[in-house]
C-alpha cells in the first residue's frame, strides 16, 4: 500500500508558556532556537529523510533528486523507493487514511492484522496506560515493543512507554509506515519489535482544512488545520477536539448498579514552523499541548493525561562532506489515575488508590549521512549518536478500608533512566538487481536514583534505595534485497533487539479489574534474535501479492507472572523476566486495483507465541503469550469515483486469544464489519458518514476480575472541508 513521499517536517507553539517553562534550560535553548526559525527541513529539490533512535531521533537526505512515489525513509532511516528496502515496510498513505471507517488512530493501525494494542478495547474507552503497539506477535505485558515515531521524535511516553494515540491528529497526516521487525540495530531500546512512523503533510501552499462530525454515543468530533507559506517560512497550526459518552463496558451478567458508560475527552494543538535559511541550510521547530480525560465505567475508576512537548532541528548538506542534522527534543507530562474497590455484587464502590505520575524527558541526536561512494559497487554510509535522559515518580495514595497500624497510605516510587547509543548503517548497492545492507547500534544505559517511599498508618516511614544499575547492548542488523526479475523481489534480514524494562515496569503497580500486579525493580533488559525472508510479486491489472515469514525468539521477556500466593499487599501478579518464548508466523498480502475506481486489499497474519523456557514457573511452558491471538485478517474494498461518491468496506477478524499467562481465562475470536462513505456536495466541501461494528458484533475485550466489551456499534456523520487555499 505505498503512497506518495513527503518530507516530515516541525511545528511549535510559544516557548514561553507556563508549560514550558517548567524545562528550564531546554526552554531556554528551544527560545533561542525558535528566534532564528530552527528546524530540519528539505531544500528545494530535496527530501527529509527521518532518522530515529530510541535515545534520540534526527533527519537526513543524501540524495539530490526529489522523491517519487512509493518513497520510505522508515525501514533504513534514509529515503528509499519502497521496491528497493530490504526490510518489510507497510505503508497506509493518506487516501487510505481519510477512507478508513476508524475514528481513532490506534484502531486505524489495528486495520493491518500485524498489529495489535494489548487489549481489544480502543483508545476511545481505554486507560491510557493500555494503549502501547506490538507487532507480531510480541505482547506478553501491556508495555509497547513497538517505536512509535511522528515525523522522527519518538511519541511512546518516556514512564511507561504507552503511546497516547488520541494526541495524534489524523487530520495532519501524510502517510504511516510501518517496519514490523526488530529495529533497534537503527533505533535503539523501544524498537525491539519494530517501528511505526507518522509522516505530517507537507507545508507547500496556503491551505485549509477541516472536519465536522457527530454520532451515537453521544460522540462529537472536530479537527482543523491551517497552513500558510510566506516566502523561505512556512507554518501550520492544527487541532483537534473529541468527546464522548462511551458504552457500559463491564458484560451485562456481571453488571452492577455502578457500572455506566465510560465517557472521555481530549483536546490538541499542534503547531510547527519551517524555514530555509539558505540553500544548504533549512531550519524548523514544533511544539503542542495534549490532555486527555478518561472514565473506566464507574465513578472512581479514572485516568487524565496532560502532555506539553517540543522538537527543534537543523539539517545542512554540503555536497562535499555530505548531510548533517541535529535535533532536540522534550516534553513533560503528568497521568493521574484513580482506582475503585468494589462489592462482589457491583452493588456499591469506594475509592482504593489514587496515583498521580509526572514524567519528563528530554532527548538529541547527531546524525551525518557521507556522499555516496563508488567502491565495487554504491555504498551509501550514514553515523550518527543518539541521548535520552528519561525520569518520573509513581505517587500512590492508598485507602484501606480497614486500616491497621500496618496499612499503607502512601507508596511513591520513581527513578531517572540515561540512555545513549551510536550506530553506523551501510547500504550497499551492489547491481540494481542486488543490495545489501548491514547496521551496528552500541547502546548504554543507566537507571539510578531509584527510590521506593512507603508511609504506614502507624506514621513509620520506610525507605528503600535501588542500586544504580548499567548494562549495554551490541544490536546488528544485515539484510538483502534481490530482484532477479522486474516484476519479483525478494526480501531477507537478520537482527538483534532488546528493551530495557521502563520506570513503569520498575516502579509502578497497577490493577486492571480486581486484579493487581506488582511492580519490579530488579528486571532485566529483554532480548531477541530474529530473521524474517519474503517475497514480493507484481502481476499486471495492478495486483501484487506480498508473502513474508518470520522467526523470533524473545530472552528474559518482560511479562505479567501470576504468583503462587498473593503479596501482602494483595497483588497477584507481578513482573518477572520470563524464560524464553518462541514468536513464529507468517504474514501475506494481497493488493489488487480491479479497474480505476474499484480496489481491494487483503492480508493475513498467523502468529504462534509459546513459551518453550520458564524457569521458576514450569507450567508455563507450551502456553500462549496473553493477548496474543494466533489469527488476524482483514479485507478492505473501495469504490472511489469523485463524479459519484466514495465507499469502503471492510472486514476484520480476529482470532482466539488469552487474557492471562495460565491460558486460563479464554477470550473467543470476532469479526467485525465497517463502512463508510463520502459524497462531494459544492466547491470544498464532502459529506461523510461511518460506521464500526455494522452489525453490532458483541466480543470480550479483557478478562481482569471482571469480563468487559469490546465497543459495539459507532456511527458517525459530518461534514468535510478540503484544501482550502
């Protein structure tokens, strides 16, 4: 599904809100940077390759053409034709994007059967805390195996590594692609699983957008974007605004008189800027505000986020020496969470625990791409160094409804996390039937100042202080791509991974139902050793058929262990570093352009996630990972004629899956159908309708204590403003 290249680009806001000055020395340099219109951006006839890192992420183009269709820059951190990337790179372009029937983002990736959120729910009824990416297959815990980058800055929050979808606007998106394999060769800690990029769209011209849209459940949508160019500067300003009254989430059997529907809110602006200072040198910032409000379905069971970041970048090429970018990154963030104890019968509930999380990180990258060389072949050399500074503190007050001289009141625990990593990549074209590519990543990383705080009714104060701990990784990554004819390529890679457990995972218990799971703070990094190898095939008609199986195996995963007995502060879980599991499977795809206004896409992905080493906890042996379904397809068919209107149905099926470790507790598959349709009324403007879940399909999507929802039917009609100028 590859779609037109567009060169990511940066936004901002003022520096000098209350928000940001909470950064103290990065608002200050981001001040100063803005004041002379910093930013990573192509000059004209060029194209902003994005570079990433788990530490740090920056932007590069070598070459001198502009792109054509079907450009990448995920899969090797430099722009590529999609035909061309050794690795398997998935790409929903921007037609696609406005043609989905989702309303949210997470669902709209959640349409390639690849990847999946740990739990079914979207983000639309879900906590914040569940709304990670893993793909294929590797999700034994809530935590995100997947790097999530938007136009190059990593978006996975810096405590938990949750990604906040509802904070990225679909309104100002290009494109995303999506490189489901071991990435941290080119990435670092978070891309054990692979990385997603959202590409913004450009800033060429004056423009204008917007979209208007009202539904059931008292669902009410609004986004916006602006755009504008003023000689060598350009500039956008988006939004937007949704709120929602959400669906009784807990099963009707189980439901009680304080079970409701679970209504939400979220607001955002985003805004960049870009200049091209002179023809080598281009210049852009960006920064936005976020804030999310979020009710589980009773009255105490909540969660808020509120989010402020920036970006700012510069980029020079020189013809001699080659590229060079910079970029520097931040953002401060607080979640609040509130959790209730309720009555066996969901008859009554009363506030158990509340905690309140800020986190801040702060993070650059160096990266120098060199001109192409020519030695037995065409070598193209990028290197680069990569920081990240990571801290934040889990403060949890607790409310005993019996309290003993024993009982905690309060459990605050938290800690900083330094991470840096050098890599070098080259591609080696060797014919333009052969290319070769081969990556090495050094990462280092500290957790220190840990400290875990814990008040008693008694009035005792325990402190416990974690030892600072240093480890490192060596990431390789050699891959090929081989087109022995024009219409057939081939595709193989091997890598090495890892991700360092988060102050989450370290700190931070939670309960999801009546089930709560203990934090650990002698975790250990997570480790992989992968391959994958596949074809791709173009027929005439406009069909190809793409085919690619791949072979992990994960080391000392990070997963939520059911314990023998409870601790005694009553958990029943806890993480642990599980032995081995075994992440096996195949995934296929099928474009096909029936004629000029009728396409169709079909893919499927099979995935066996066992568990072949536990030591400890031999009955976990020959398990399923929780939440991992063996199955995933979907099947997406579009008519699009602009003389008449435009329509998209699609399938999506999910197979069984578990909701714990012990394979106990058994959620069935589901399919579900979505529609949507768009019709052009006068000058700009579209009417637009959609719907998820037609037939109003009900399925389990979580098992914790209490069996809840997946959402049922969701319409929605509006109105759309396009390309204003």
């Amino acid at each position: 599904m590859p779609g037109p290249c567009s060169p990511p680009s940066s936004s901002v806001i003022s520096p000098c809100s209350a928000p940001f000055r909470r950064f103290g020395p990065w608002a200050t340099l981001l001040t100063l940077l803005i004041s002379t219109g910093v930013g990573a951006q192509p000059i004209d006839g060029g194209v902003q390759a994005t570079e990433g890192a788990d530490a740090g992420v920056s932007t590069s183009a070598p070459e001198e053409a502009p792109p054509s269709a079907g450009t990448v820059i995920t899969g090797t951190r430099l722009p590529r034709p999609i035909r061309d990337v050794p690795a398997t790179t998935v790409v929903i372009p921007r037609a696609e994007i406005e043609r989905s029937p989702t309303l949210t983002q997470d669902a709209l990736i959640r349409t390639l059967p690849s990847a999946s959120t740990f739990r079914r729910t979207p983000s639309l009824v879900s906590d914040p805390t569940a709304q990670g990416l893993n793909l294929r297959g590797l999700a034994p815990s809530g935590v995100a195996r997947t790097l999530v980058l938007l136009d190059g800055i990593p978006v996975n929050d810096p405590f938990g590594g949750w990604v906040f979808w509802r904070s990225l606007p679909r309104l100002g998106l290009e494109r995303i692609e999506v490189v489901p394999s071991g990435g941290s060769a080119l990435y670092g800690s978070a891309a054990l699983g692979g990385v997603v990029q959202l590409i913004s769209r450009p800033i060429a011209a004056p423009d204008l957008a917007a979209d208007l849209a009202y539904g059931n459940l008292d669902t009410g949508f609004f986004a916006a974007r602006g755009a504008d160019t003023w000689g060598p500067v350009r500039a956008s300003l988006e939004t937007e605004l949704l709120t929602s009254d959400g669906y009784p989430l807990v099963v009707a059997p189980q439901r009680g008189p304080i079970d409701t529907t679970t209504p939400s809110n979220h607001a955002v602006l985003n805004g960049r800027v870009e200049s091209d200072v002179s023809d080598a040198l281009s210049l852009s910032a960006r920064a936005g505000l976020f804030r999310e409000n979020q009710n589980g379905g009773t009255r105490f069971t909540t969660a808020r986020v509120e989010l402020a970041h920036f970006g700012a970048g510069a980029r020079l090429r020189t013809e001699a020496r080659g590229t060079f970018a910079l970029d520097l990154y931040g953002r401060l963030q607080r979640f609040e969470q509130q959790r209730a104890r309720v009555a066996q019968d969901r008859s009554s509930e009363t506030t158990a625990a509340s905690q309140d999380v800020p986190a801040d990180d702060q993070g650059l990258s160096l990266v120098w791409t060199a001109p192409t060389a020519t030695w037995g072949g065409t070598h193209t050399l990028s290197t680069g160094l990569d920081a990240r500074r990571m801290a934040g503190t889990s403060e949890e007050r607790l409310f005993p409804p019996e309290p003993t001289p024993s009982s905690t009141l309060l459990r605050a625990a938290g800690g900083t996390q330094l991470s840096g990593g050098v890599f070098v990549q080259d591609l080696y074209t060797v014919s333009p039937a052969l290319e070769l590519s081969a990556a090495l990543r050094l990462d280092l990383w500290r957790n220190t100042q840990g400290e875990q705080r814990v008040e008693r009714a008694s009035g005792t104060v325990e402190t416990t202080t974690f030892e600072d701990r240093t480890e490192q990784q060596l990431s390789p990554r050699l891959g090929l791509r081989l087109r022995p004819v024009e219409w057939l390529t081939l595709r193989a890679s091997g890598y090495r991974a890892f991700r360092t457990p988060t102050l989450n995972e370290l700190y931070r218990p939670f309960q999801v139902g009546t089930v709560l799971t203990a934090a650990n703070a002698d975790l250990r990094a997570e480790r992989l050793w992968g391959a994958e190898a596949g074809l791709e095939a173009e027929a005439s008609r406009g069909l190809t058929a793409r085919v690619t199986g791949f072979w992990n195996v994960l080391d000392d995963a990070i997963t939520n262990v059911t314990l023998a007995k409870p601790l005694p502060d009553g958990a029943t879980r806890r993480r642990e570093n599980l032995g081995r599991a075994r992440v096996r499977g195949v995934e296929a795809g099928l474009d096909w352009r029936l004629s000029r206004q009728w396409t169709a896409i079909f893919a499927y992905t099979f995935v066996d996630p066992t568990v072949t080493l536990a030591p400890g906890q031999p009955e976990l042996v020959g398990k399923q990972l929780a939440q991992d379904p063996r199955h995933r397809g979907t099947a997406i068919v579009t008519f699009d004629d602009p003389g008449l209107f435009t329509a998209t149905v699609q399938l999506r099926v999910t197979g069984p899956q578990y909701e714990d470790d012990l394979n106990e507790r058994g959620m069935g598959g589901y399919a579900l159908v979505d529609v949507a349709a768009s019709r052009h009324l006068f000058w700009k403007l579209d009417l637009f309708a959609a719907v998820e879940n037609l037939f109003d399909r009900e399925y389990l999507a979580g098992r914790a204590g209490v069996d809840t929802l997946g959402p049922p039917l969701t319409a929605r009609v509006g109105l759309r403003l396009r390309g204003v100028p």
